[in-house]
C-alpha cells in the first residue's frame, strides 16, 4: 500500500511537472488534468486505506500485547498454582503416610487391649451351666459314689472275714 501510494506521488509529480511545462501541452491539457484527478482521487483513496490499515495494525499489536501480557500473568498465575498445589500435595502424602504409621500404632494397641479385655472375660465371666450337664454329672458322681460304696462293702465283707479267721485261729491255738 505504501510502495503504491509513493507510485501515484510520483505519477501526480511527473505529470503535473509535464503539463505545466510548455505550450506544446496546452492542448492535451484536459486530458491531462482528467488523468490528474484521477490520481489525486486513486492517491486519496490510497491515503484513507493506508491509514485504515496501519490503525487496524496497531489495534492488533496493542490486543496481541495485551493477551499476551494477560497470558503472561495468567500463565505465573498457574505455574505458581502448581507449585503451591503440589506442595500441597506432598503435605497430603506427608500427613497420609503419618495417618496410616499412627494408625497401624494405635491398631496395635487396640489389639492388645482386646486381647487382655478376651482373657479377662475367659477368666472373670461367670458361665451357667444347663441343667442337662449338671444332672449328667451329678449322676456320674453318684454312680462313681455307689460303685465306691460297693467296693468298699465288699472290702469290708472281707476284711471281716479275715477277722473272723483270726480270731478263731487265735482260740484254737
């Protein structure tokens, strides 16, 4: 556009610099001030478009170094984010890792006292036992006593006997 610009100028110069030369060009004169006009309007034109671009130009420069400043900040924005978020994330594992090693601790302990808390039930409980049990063992044991009682019936029996014999023997003697 400009390289354009500067050619109509240039055409304008020469022309204008060709007919007011001489006489010789009077009579061509309006033609040449047609042609003039022409370019000045073509120049005009050039003039209003080149000005049109370079303000659209320089719009664009400012919006592109505003988003780019504005993605610059926004990309620090983020970038500290993440390193903030993955501290953040380390302290978690951190504080996780502690939870589980204070957990397993504490899970010892309740297993322990769990442990002591079943041998204390094993030992201070009180169990009743179903009459069923109580009247098979109260029949073993007098079964046992009565077997007992025999034996020593028949024990006796003899140990009578053997008195006996003594005690005649010894009147016999």
């Amino acid at each position: 556009m400009e390289q354009g610009l500067e050619g109509v100028k240039l055409a304008l110069k020469i022309l204008n610099e060709y007919y007011s030369g001489g006489k010789a060009h009077v009579a061509a004169d309006g033609a040449g001030s047609s042609i003039i006009g022409l370019l000045e309007v073509v120049e005009s034109d050039f003039s209003k478009n080149l000005a049109e671009m370079i303000s659209t130009e320089e719009a664009a420069v400012a919006e592109y170094d505003e988003t780019s400043k504005a993605n610059e900040v926004d990309k620090t924005n983020k970038e500290q984010d993440l390193k903030y978020k993955t501290q953040e994330a380390s302290n978690r594992d951190k504080e996780s890792a502690e939870g589980q090693a204070e957990r397993q601790g504490v899970q010892k302990e309740l297993d322990a006292v769990q442990a002591v808390l079943k041998s204390l039930h094993s030992q201070c409980d009180e169990t009743t036992t179903p009459y069923e049990e109580l009247k098979r063992r109260r029949e073993a044991e007098l079964a046992g006593l009565k077997q007992a009682l025999e034996i020593l019936e028949g024990e006796a029996v003899l140990l009578q006997r053997a008195h006996r014999l003594r005690a005649v023997r010894r009147h016999a003697a």
